[in-house]
C-alpha cells in the first residue's frame, strides 16, 4: 500500500490567520486553533491512483472536493492509493463499494463525498465553509451537461447548447452574486464545482477542441481563482489522468 503524509504548510497557516484577520476575530485565537490543527493525527483517506504516473493522485473529482475541504480547513492527511482497475483486498474490506474517497472518522470508514464533506464540517467547524441552502445547488447541472456534450457524437443534438445554457445561468449568478457561489468567501459549493469544471477544461479541451467562450468573463475568472488556490494545486490531478479517466466514456 503507497501512501503519503500531507501537513498543512507554512503558507496554509499564514492563510488561516489571514482569514480570521479578515473577519476581525481577536489575532490571539489564530495561533491556538493552527498549534491544535497541526498537532493531531492526520487523517487517513483513500484516493483514487493516476493511471499514468507512479505514486501520484488520480483523476477523481469527488476525491478532490474532499481533499480541497481538507486543505482549506489546514487538516493533516495521509492519502492511501487505491489503484480502482485492480482493487486490493485491503480496501475491498473497507469499502464494500468499491469507491473512493473513504475517509477514516473515529475509527470507522465513511465513503460518499456528500457525507464525508458534511461529517468534517461538523467535527472540524472552522474555517465554516458552508453553503447556505439556498445556494448549494447553483452550478450544479453542468457537470451532467458538460459529460452529455462530451459524449455526445452528434454536433447538432443539443447538448452543447445545454452545456452553454447552464454556463450563461452561472455567469449572471457570478455577476449578481460574486466571486463566490457564497459571495466573497470561498465555500463548500466552489469545493464541489472546482473540481468539475477542471474536468471540463481539460476534457473538452482535449477531445472536442473547445473551451469556455469569453462571453463568460465571470466563470472564467472563477475558474482561475479556484484553480489558483493553493489547496487546489495541492489536490490538481495530472492532466494526463483526467484524460485517460474519460477516454472510456468518449470512445464507448
Ligand atoms: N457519490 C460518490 C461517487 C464516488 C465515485 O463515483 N468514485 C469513483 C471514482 S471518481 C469510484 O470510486 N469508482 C469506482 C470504480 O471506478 O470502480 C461520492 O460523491 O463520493
């Protein structure tokens, strides 16, 4: 079994002071809470291997929301790589279906990327990162649209203007309610759609020579910040993989 220990960096407790200076919080709590986080066992999560690359995470974007939601709250973990095309019997036992994440809470495997992102913001409730109800579901349909548009092999059946559809109702959320889904902190909702529209990019990119059309400033430069942040760089797959992880559904 290959695993590998992350520990928040220098640069993720600098952010976390920065952000409970942003909202005015006596300076005195954050170094209490960073010396706490930093000093409990790190959590143990099974991710999804690269197809491609020896020893490096794979292309799994509910794996990354976890991840993400992990490294925006500066907790340690230790990634256990499951390679999912020859399953081992050590992760067959933990997980009876087979899929990651999996993640280890008070000594027992939770999966579901849903419930995991919930249960860590229960036990783990700062920084918050939920998403108001209401908000929790905007961008949410174009993940399915863009996976329709990218299998679809009919140019004219519809589905890129679905796709497009979706990315016009995101751009005017952006515009009225930005940068955010949430507004100007980023929350659980971006957690879940960064991922995704990482896919896209690099998806669409690869197999149908297409990308976000600049009539979309605003997903676009959410696309940017998301991609930017340092806990997303921590968490990217190789593009490789995210290639290779859809070359099925394109070719079947
Ligand atoms: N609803 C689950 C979906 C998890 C999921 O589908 N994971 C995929 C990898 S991205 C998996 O483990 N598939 C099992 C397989 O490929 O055998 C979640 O949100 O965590």
């Amino acid at each position: 079994m290959s695993t590998v220990k992350i520990t928040p960096s220098a640069a993720a407790f600098s952010t976390s002071i920065k952000h409970f200076a942003n909202i005015q919080r006596p300076k005195f709590i954050a170094p209490r809470r960073a010396f706490t986080i930093i000093s409990m066992a790190p959590l143990e999560i099974c991710v999804k291997q690269s197809v491609t690359t020896p020893n490096k995470l794979g292309d799994c974007p509910f794996t990354q929301r976890v991840l993400l939601t992990l490294e925006e709250k500066n907790l340690p973990y230790d990634m256990k790589y499951v390679d999912l095309r020859n399953k081992p019997e050590w992760f067959l036992k933990i997980s009876p279906e087979g899929k990651v994440p999996l993640i280890k809470l008070d000594e027992k495997w939770v999966p579901d990327s849903d419930v995991i992102t919930q249960a860590l913001e229960e036990k783990f409730p700062q920084p918050p990162l939920t998403t108001p109800p209401e908000k929790a579901s905007v961008g949410s349909k174009i993940f399915p649209k863009f996976v329709a548009f990218l299998k679809s092999k009919d140019p004219s059946d519809g589905t890129e203007q679905e796709l497009l559809d979706e990315l016009t109702a995101f751009n005017d959320y952006l515009k009225e309610n930005g940068p955010f889904i949430n507004g100007n902190e980023v929350s659980a909702a971006d957690l879940s759609l960064g991922p995704k529209l990482y896919h896209l990019e690099i998806a669409l990119g690869h197999y149908k020579n297409w990308s976000v059309p600049d009539s979309f400033p605003y997903v676009k430069s959410y696309m940017k910040s998301i991609f930017s942040r340092e806990s997303f760089i921590n968490t990217r797959a190789l593009k490789e993989d995210v290639i290779e992880g859809w070359r099925p559904k394109v070719m079947g």
